[in-house]
C-alpha cells in the first residue's frame, strides 16, 4: 500500500500491552492487521497521486463509520474470543491509515460478554470501558469529546476516536442512561438497529409505526445532551420521524442508495432527501455485499462509488460522506459466523455476486487513500473532496454537539 503524507505519532504502542498476555489475559491468534490480503492501490497518475497527496496533508480526513479492532484468525474461536469482552485496537494499521478522526462503533451487537443475543446494558458498558482503557495508555490516539478534539488531532499528529453506537437498544426505558453514555464518552447514537427497540422499528421489521412516545423523549434528551442522532438502520417511518423530532441534524453514517439496489438495508429517496433538508449528512457504506448496484453486482470501489454519486446527484456535494463500517480481520467470515446477530441474510437480495473481501476497501487503514484516488481521477475539485471527507461531518457535529 503506498503510503499518504497524513504523519501520526505513533510509538509501536500494541493493545493492552501494560498487560501480561496469557497471565492477566488468555490470548487469540489475530488477523494480521497489516497485508492479510494483497494491497491495492486505486490507480491514478503521478500528477494526481500529488494531489492525493496535498489533500492528505491540509485537509482534516474524517470516516464517520467503522469498528477498529482485529478480529481472531480462527473466527471459529469468535463467540469464545467475545466472551472476554476484550477488543484489540489495530494501532499500527491505523497510524498509516491518513485518518485524524474516525467514528468508532465497538461491538456494538456483537457484545456478547454475558449475553447470547447482544446489547445488554452491563456488556456495552464493558465494551467502552475496556477499550478506552487501552486508550488511555497510549498517545496516538485521543477520546473526542469536545470540537476541540476534532480540530486539534490533525495539527498534533493524533487519531480523535468519537465514541458511537448503533443502537439505543441498551437503555431499555431509562432516559438517564443517555447521560450516563455521554459522561462514558459516547457523542453518537443510532436511534434502533435493525431489530425493534423501546423507541421505534429497525429495518428488519414488516411493521414500522415510527418514533414511540418514549423514541420520541430519547430524541430531545439525546439534543439536549449533544449527542448526534443516526437512523442507519432504523426503519423508513422510524427514520423519517426522528428527523422530524429532532431540533439538530440526523446523520445516516453507513447505508446507501436504495435507488441503486433494493434492499431494507439501504435508504429511500425520501429518507435520504428529508436527512440532507434538516441539514444532515449520509455517509456510503463499504461492508461486504452491501453497497453494491445492478450495474455493479459484484461489490468494489466502483459500485461503492456508485453509491456515493446517486446520493451526491439527489441532494448536492454538502450532505454526502463516507461511513464504510471496516473491520480488521475476515469480514465476510465474521458475517457468516454473525448473521443472526447482525441481520445480515434478511437485507441482502440473492441476486448479488459474493466476493471474499471488498478490493480497495478492505479495512480501516486503506479505505481512505482509495476513495480519494478515486475522486481525483473523476475529476472532483480539491474543495468538493475536502467536504466530502471531513468538512460536511465537521458542520454536523458543530451543529448537534454542545461544546
Ligand atoms: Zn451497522
């Protein structure tokens, strides 16, 4: 992977290495975080390569969606690995990634450490807990909790981690538990994933009512709080009122164009415009086997792409992001060993071209220096793809966080 000129201070630091491997903790043979698969570089020109470049340089590189840490090599280890309840951050793959700030899901339903099925209260409070503790005892890497964070990281060589979740499913029908999840760090929530919660219908569900009365309170806590609310996988009612209820923008920070392949997984027309209207961003979802398009049945960096321009095209260049929702580690491995917890099999079409990884948009670290190449080569002006990979995130997060 050819590298980008975005220079992070990294000191070799490994997860959990204050600890004692074997002693303090049983260990797992990980994925290799760097060169699992062959690397690509998206091509392009020597004189665009120098404008990749630059960008990677001065402007502020933003993924508004992905979970960072290094799945186990033998994934038939993967519920026994959960059950520690102790994820692994991919440092050094992140220190050559070219992001200043990334917005880091966790486990989210896959935190399983007392639970077969996931989101309980007690497993996400670990989840966090754990990894920021790992955080806390290395330099390269900072907990965002304030705008402040996210303008100095760039300037000071550093990563700022925004602590999200994709559901609200684990506050069951305590408002107070928002609080408690904004004091732990966490500035964004989706309001349901797939399956139905206390506040509404995820997009799994045949029957989508829209916002409970209680879905419509955790809204107004979650704006008077300042935390940026997230309909990703919330069903097209329950999407469309929460922008509705909400006096701050919505993001939809991983998803597609349901315009392009039709699927409960990817947004509608309606849902996408009513987002961008209240000043919201959609970001394009890299995941296997998701963003990929008639045109394009078998997923790449072009049907991704694809993607991206649709939403681009329906409601202009402010409101359009990337959230590819990477991991390190077997992806489509992970998807088979979790497709009960993640509702993998009921959002994809049969119709689609199974691919063991996504070329180009693998993991974390090479996603970012891919979709600039490829909007350099496409012609996009240096302004459009500042926007695009930070500033139309930055105007978001100025307008739902509160310092
Ligand atoms: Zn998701």
């Amino acid at each position: 992977m050819a590298s980008v000129d975005n220079k992070k201070n990294y000191d070799g630091y490994k997860a959990f290495q204050y600890l004692e491997p074997g002693v303090d903790y049983k260990e797992y043979k990980l994925a290799k975080e760097i060169g699992r698969v062959p690397a690509f570089d998206y091509p392009v020109s020597e004189e665009e390569e120098a404008i990749v470049q630059e960008i990677f340089r001065n402007d502020t590189i933003i993924s508004m969606h992905e979970h960072t840490f290094i799945a186990p090599e033998d994934l038939t280890e993967f519920y026994e690995f959960r059950r520690t309840g102790r994820d692994f951050t991919a440092y050094e793959a992140l220190s050559q990634s070219g992001l200043d700030v990334i917005f880091e899901n966790f486990m989210d339903g896959t935190a399983m450490v007392t639970s077969q099925a996931g989101w309980k209260w007690s497993d996400v409070i670990h989840d966090i807990g754990i990894r920021y503790s790992d955080i806390a005892h290395q330099d390269m890497i900072i907990k965002a909790e304030r705008l402040e964070d996210i303008y100095r990281a760039k300037k000071e060589g550093k990563i700022a981690f925004v602590g999200a979740l994709e559901s609200c499913t684990m506050i069951e029908n305590e408002l107070d538990r928002l609080d408690i999840l904004y004091g732990f760090g966490i500035r964004t929530m989706g309001v349901v994933y797939s399956e139905a919660n206390q506040l509404g219908a995820g997009l799994r569900e045949p029957n989508d009512a829209g916002l409970t009365v209680f879905g419509k309170e955790a809204v107004k806590r979650m704006n008077k709080l300042g935390i940026t609310i997230d309909v990703s996988h919330a069903g097209d009612k329950t999407a469309l009122d929460t922008i509705e209820t909400s006096d701050a923008p919505v993001t939809i920070n991983h998803a597609g164009a349901r315009g392009l392949w039709n699927t409960n997984r990817m947004k509608p027309d309606d849902v996408i415009k009513a987002c961008a209207e209240k000043g919201g961003v959609i970001a394009i979802e890299a995941a296997p086997h998701s963003t990929v398009t008639a045109k394009h049945p078998q997923h790449s960096i072009e049907s991704f792409m694809e993607h991206f321009e649709y939403v681009a095209n329906l409601v202009g260049i402010d409101h359009v992001a990337f959230g590819p929702d990477t991991l390190f580690g077997d992806h489509v491995g992970l998807h088979d060993v979790l497709s009960g917890q993640l509702s993998i099999k009921s959002s994809q079409k049969s119709d689609l071209q199974r691919v063991e990884y996504v070329k180009g948009l693998e993991n974390p670290a090479e996603c970012f220096p891919n979709i600039v190449r490829w909007l350099v080569k496409h012609g996009y002006s240096k302004e459009d793809i500042r926007k695009v990979v930070g500033t139309n995130i930055i105007r978001v997060l100025e307008a739902t966080w509160t310092k």
